[in-house]
C-alpha cells in the first residue's frame, strides 16, 4: 500500500476552505509561530526561504510576523508557510492511507506529495510528505482549495524540489 499515490487535487471538493492559523481578525496582518527545527532541518529550510517565490498565484510575498527564516507569507489575508513543523499525526494513520479518512488526503502536486488535513473548525492545511523537512501550508479563509489551492502548490512545488531533499523528516521538525 502507497501511502503517497498521486491522486489529483480534483478530489477535493470545490467548496473547501482553508485558513490561517494565527491571523488577527482585527487587522488581517498575520502573525505565525515560528518553528523550532533540529539543525539538520533548520539548514533545509533556510535553503527552501532563498528560494522561495516572490509570488503565489499572483499575490505579493510580505513574511509574517516575527521575521523568521521559517516562516514566509503572501498576500493579505495571508497564505503562511512555516518549514521545519513536526510531523502531523495523521501522517502515518492507515485510514489515511486507505483513503478511508474524510478528513485527511494524501496526494502529489508537481512532484511533492502532500498531506492534506481538514482541520477541526472546517478549514484544511497542506504538509510536504517524503522530504526531510516538514513544510505547511494553510490558506486563508475563502481561498478554494480546488482552485486557488492548486495553483499554490503548483507555484511552490519548484522551491521545494529544489531546497528540500526527498528523504524522512525528522518526527520533531
């Protein structure tokens, strides 16, 4: 059983909703927790934020608060990414790898497999899968996934290719 086939994104409803973790509803400006990756990660993931594109899907890159070589961001409300996170649970759940879990697909954009997570209050979250660091990705509220979302991780996938070697993430970030 692969736990990580390429199943399009087209499985994932239109209506999907993804948020960011962290915003304030007071201003839309977007702060983040920032990581704390072992060495090992953390050298990764300074590599991936050289690389990181100054756009996604059009929108401007303007990082979060507090600046981090972990964290990045575009676009307000923000599209957050953070490097270095620990490894969601759900990642070895074999409901997930069945496809038997609602709430979790595993699936591949441009050559990064990914886990996508349906987070408790209705919102998704994306985590890079079979690299040796952890990369998230959590989209603002009102962004589809089927459509903004895509786009995303296709507009990602290079970076990461590039910064974030295929390999097993350690289980802390």
């Amino acid at each position: 059983m692969n736990f990580f086939r390429h199943r399009p994104l087209a499985l994932l409803a239109p209506a999907l909703l993804i948020a960011v973790a962290g915003c304030s509803s007071a201003d839309d400006s977007a702060t983040v927790a920032v990581p704390s990756p072992d060495a090992r990660t953390a050298a990764v993931c300074r590599d991936l934020h050289r690389v990181l594109p100054q756009k996604l899907d059009g929108r401007r890159r303007d990082d979060p608060a507090p600046r981090s070589a972990y964290t990045a961001g575009w676009g307000n409300p923000a599209i957050i990414l953070r490097c270095g996170v620990v490894r969601p649970p759900k990642m070895i759940d074999p409901k997930v790898a069945e496809g038997g879990d609602p709430d979790a697909i595993a699936g591949g954009v441009n050559g990064v497999d990914w886990l996508m997570e349906k987070q408790g209050d209705g919102t998704w979250r994306f985590t890079t899968a079979g690299r040796v660091a952890y990369v998230q990705i959590s989209l603002p509220e009102g962004m589809s996934a089927q459509d903004e979302g895509s786009a995303i991780l296709t507009d990602l996938a290079p970076a990461v290719k590039k910064a974030i070697p295929k390999g097993i993430a350690s289980m802390r970030g």
